[in-house]
C-alpha cells in the first residue's frame, strides 16, 4: 500500500499539523471537557470504577470506531509496516500521535492497544503469515480485539510455572487450562495464550503460544470484580479448545520467547500510555491551590516535578528504539516512574480532600478522585509487579547478582 505524504507526512513538523487537525476536528480539549464538567472522571484506564453495562458497550464501540477512523486515515499503525496497511513511519512519528491525542478528549484505547501495542508487534514478529496478513490488520483497524491469556491462578510473577496444556491433534492443538486477570477478555475477539505442549517439560521450556478465537467452542469467560467496583478483568476457562496449526505464533515450544517480547512492550507501554495528562494533575493542583496546606504544597510540587520527569524519562529511554525493535530492559523504568507518579497524585487527592474522597459531600471534582485511588494499586500489578521490575532492572541492567530462586538452586 503506498501512503500518501500529504495525508501521512513524513516531516515531523508536519505529521503533528495534519494530526492535530485531524483530531481536533472530532474531538475536544479535555482542558475544555473539565472546564464545564468539574466531576468528568479521573479514572485510570484497565482499573476503572463500575459502568452500567450499556454505557460500557457504548464505550467499547466508540474505542473501536476511533481506530477505525485513526486506521482509513493513515494513522491507526503508524510504524507499521506498508505491505499490511501501516504508514511505515517511525517510534517518535508514534509518540507525536500519542502526544496529540493526550490532549484531546478521545476514546480510551485500552482495550486495542492490547493488541497494538502489546501482542500486535509479537505477532508480527513470530506469527504465520495467515495471523500477520489476515488478523493484523484487522487489529489495528479496531475490528478486531486481542486480550492476554498469560497469567494463571499459580502463575503470575512465576509465569514460567504455567499449567495449562495444549495436545496435538489432527490439523492443529486441543488446550485445556484456566488463565486470570485477562484483562477485556469479555470484549475480546482472540487473545494470545501460553500453554505447556511438553508433557513433563517444566519452567520456561516446553511452552508455545496460540492465537485463540475466543468465540471458538470451549472458551469460557467470567468477570472478576475489582475494588473499584469495576470488572474489567475475567477469568478464562479453556476446555478441548481447538486450535489450527497456524494459530500457533512462533515455533512449538519457543513459547517463552513470545512471553518475554510481549512482556517488554507491555511494559513500556504501559509507563507510556498510562501516565497522567497534564489536565489531570492541574484538576489535582486546583484542590491544593484552593484549600492545600503548607505539606500539600510541599507535596504538590514533588508529585508535579515527578510527573514532568517521568514524561521526560520516557522520552529519552525510547528515543533509540525503531519501528519493530523488542523495548529493552530499561524500558520497565517507564513503568516503575509511572506507577510512582500515580500513588502520589493518590496520596495527595487524600491529604487535600479527606474525607471528601471516600463520603460523596457533593463538592464538585472531590468524590470522583475515589475512582483514581482506589485503581492504582492495581497498575503496580498488571504488567509485573514492582518489586519484579526492580529485580529485573537490578539483574539486567545493573549486572547485579541474580536474586536465588528455589528452582535454579
Ligand atoms: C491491572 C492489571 C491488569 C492485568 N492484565 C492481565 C492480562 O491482561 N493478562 C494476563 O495474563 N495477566 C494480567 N494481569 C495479571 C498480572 O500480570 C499478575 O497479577 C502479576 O504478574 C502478578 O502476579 P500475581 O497476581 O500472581 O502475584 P504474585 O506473583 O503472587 O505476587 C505476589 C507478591 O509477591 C511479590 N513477588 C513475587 N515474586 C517476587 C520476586 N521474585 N521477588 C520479589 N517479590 C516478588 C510480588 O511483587 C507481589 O507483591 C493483570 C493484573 C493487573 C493488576
């Protein structure tokens, strides 16, 4: 597919122009959003509080439609390659976009950027051609949504310790097992699942990973509830789910491989898309600015000076990366600033509200931060907890002596 310059600039200057007109003419600016509506929420995307079922759906479509539109008009896989619909532009051409949309009241992507950001560039990297050419493309267009079926109820940070099993059978595999805290997996069309094709074989050998049609025979999914009252994550049943030869990413058995590369991009992903707009932390300061003390203040501008660090931090840590290249180790650094930054602009709605956090006085803009407390322990979980990133960052980009594990001695 050829890209048209006009549309899809190779300019940086450029790109950001056409972008910036683009989504602003569908959207406004969530300065603007907040202006007129002080209790528009301050939810953390993945852990967000409870819906109504219709106002939920809704949602789903809208975060589907806008990357439909993002997709027809040239900047829904802008790294991507050409040949299978992308722009064939490069990681700063993505993080301009990304910056773009921040400001704007867009959909929440969450649930597709599980397949484009997280499982999209593994897929593309070790998937048949029938995954690469058929389901990408759709995945990227939001007409198709992928979740992670990698977590089990004995294997989360020890995800080597997975037990569910996949048979050969004629034309393809047969798995059976039970994954957890698949997060959108009730919305999801497919999702990428690790399973232990070895019998016998134990830790990260022996392992293969599958692309599963989640409305395939076999596959059942149930809602976890969450403490913020929402049920985003499901549990995921897989009885004799079949599963054809070429639904298998990667090689058999080189199942771990896929583990580590799509753990990598989740968790820069993560420290990227999740971090707090500017609008948000301003909606925090217009508390302290109102009725802080003088510990809020102090407070304020160490949680205002992290957060603009950390922006920086993600900015300097991708700059060496390409369109396809696997995020390295360092790239959890991301991650770690982020869920930082996060537990502090919590820390700091409770010392500046009280009890307006948790008793709806009927202020406007002080209930609605109970969302955002309550939901970010959770991003301290999802993508590997903190205390494994350190232990990695310490392992792999230190070079400091690995921790003992009970399996390696
Ligand atoms: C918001 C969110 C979204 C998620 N989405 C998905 C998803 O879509 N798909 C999916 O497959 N999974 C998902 N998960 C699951 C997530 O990957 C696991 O919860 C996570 O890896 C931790 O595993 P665990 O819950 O089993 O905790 P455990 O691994 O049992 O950890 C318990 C505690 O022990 C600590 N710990 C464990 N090992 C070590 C160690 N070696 N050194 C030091 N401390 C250690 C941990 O830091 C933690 O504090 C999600 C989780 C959350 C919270």
């Amino acid at each position: 597919m050829t890209v048209d310059e006009q549309l899809v600039p190779t300019d940086l200057d450029r790109f950001r122009a056409v972008v910036t007109e683009f989504v602003a003419a569908r959207y406004p600016r969530r300065s603007d959003v907040v202006d007129t509506d002080p209790d528009a929420p301050v939810a953390l995307p993945i852990v967000a509080g409870a819906v109504d079922p219709a106002v939920e759906a809704a949602a789903v479509e809208a975060s589907r439609q806008w990357q439909r539109d993002l997709f027809d008009a040239g900047y829904g896989w802008v790294a991507g390659p050409t040949e299978l619909g992308g722009a064939g532009l490069t990681a700063t051409h993505v993080a301009t976009l990304r910056e773009v949309t921040a400001e704007y009241a867009c959909p929440d992507d969450t649930l597709v950027r599980t397949g484009t950001q997280v499982l999209g560039p593994s897929m593309l990297a070790f998937g048949s051609d029938r995954i690469r050419t058929e389901h990408l493309p759709k995945i990227h267009r939001g007409d198709e949504l992928v979740c992670q079926l990698f977590s089990e109820p004995n294997a989360g940070s020890d995800l080597a310790n997975i037990q569910t099993r996949a048979e050969r059978v004629e034309g393809g595999w047969k798995l059976d097992g039970q994954k957890v805290w698949s997060s959108g997996a009730l919305h999801a069309d497919s999702g990428v699942c690790i399973a232990r094709t070895e019998p016998g074989s134990s830790r990260h050998k022996g392992l293969t990973a599958f692309f599963v049609d989640m409305s395939a025979p076999g596959v059942e999914i149930r809602r976890i509830e969450q403490m913020t009252g929402g049920a985003e994550f499901c549990e995921v049943f897989l009885t004799e789910t079949f599963v054809p030869d070429d639904g298998v990413v990667g090689e058999p058995g080189a199942g771990w491989h896929i583990v580590i590369d799509a753990l990598m991009n989740e968790r820069s992903s993560i420290g990227n898309e999740l971090l707090p707009e500017a609008a948000v932390m301003d909606r925090l300061l217009d508390h302290v600015r109102a009725g802080g003390d003088r510990v809020a203040r102090l407070e304020a501008a160490d949680v205002a000076g992290r957060l603009q660090v950390a922006r920086w931090l993600e900015r300097r840590l991708g700059e060496g990366y390409g369109p396809g290249d696997t995020p390295g180790p360092e790239l959890a650094l991301t991650k770690l600033a982020l869920t930082d930054v996060v537990a502090r602009m919590g820390a700091l709605a409770a010392l500046v509200l009280g009890p307006e956090l948790v008793a709806d006085a009927g202020r406007p803009g002080t209930y609605v931060w109970a969302e955002f407390v309550l939901g970010a322990p959770g991003l301290r979980i999802g993508g590997g907890t903190d205390e494994v990133l350190k232990n990695g960052i310490g392992e792999r980009v230190l070079g400091l002596p690995r921790e003992p594990v009970a399996s390696r001695t």
